[in-house]
C-alpha cells in the first residue's frame, strides 16, 4: 500500500542531494500553483511560492529567505517563482526567481544580491516590455 503523501514537504538533510530535489520538487508541485512565466526550449515547469517557502529548499538556500533584493520583489508583485528546467541529456536545473523590470540599475543590485541572471516574461504588460524574472540556480548541497 503506498504511503500518503504528506501535507508538508520533508526537509531532506543528507543524502543524493538530485534525489531529494525530485523528491521536494514533487511535494511542491501538488501544493503550489503552476504559473505560465516563460519558456525554455527542453521544457519546464513554473511555481508560484512565496519567502517563506524557502526554508524548505535545502540549507544552502536559507539564506535568501531574508534576502532585501527578493523581499523587494515579492512585495512589489506577491510572488517568486520556483523553475524546474528539463535537462534531456542530464539532471534537471533548479532556479528561484524574483520578478521585476530589466533596467540597468536592477541589474547590479539584483547581481549583488545573488540574482545575477534575467528572462524576460512570455507575457509583457503594456506599457513596458521589460517584465521578467531575475533568478539564480537553487544549490542543491555538496
């Protein structure tokens, strides 16, 4: 008889780190909306999460739970994305993202931060053509 799945998801500490990222990428996938923010040629899917929710990424992302940069931009569009990115030739790619504009003076701070990477939105508000989401890889441990 399969186990039922638990409400939260687990906080893996040790072990086959891409392991318990698939296994956390589960649990997050049935309690947080999927959202259509790009796309990625090898295909990917997209969540919806907020600050608090990283705590439950492993330990090396805690960090950014207090991060001014992201915590900037969740209350300016109440959301971060949580991406995993297909990889057919190897492990998937894991990103959390902040939304936001692409102008030059984001771009530093968003790289001082740890956001050093920028995609721009599949859906463009009208009156700017810059909305994306600046990212950085999730880390996955040692």
């Amino acid at each position: 008889v399969p186990a039922e799945p638990k409400e939260e998801p687990e906080v893996l500490e040790k072990g086959d780190t891409e392991t318990n990222m698939e296994i956390l990428w589960s649990s997050f996938r049935k309690k947080y909306p999927k959202i259509q923010a790009f796309e990625y040629e090898n295909g990917c899917e997209i969540l919806s999460i907020k600050p608090q929710d990283i705590g439950l990424l492993p330990r090396e992302n805690w960090g950014f739970g207090n991060n001014s940069f992201l915590l900037h931009g969740f209350y300016n569009y109440r959301y971060l994305i949580l991406v995993k990115l297909n990889n057919p030739s190897g492990k998937p790619r894991y990103l959390l993202g902040v939304p936001g504009h692409y102008f030059s003076s984001e771009k530093n701070m968003a790289s001082m931060f740890g956001f050093p990477h920028f995609v721009l939105s599949s859906r463009q508000p009208v009156d700017n053509g810059k909305f994306g989401y600046w990212y950085t890889e999730v880390r996955q441990g040692h």
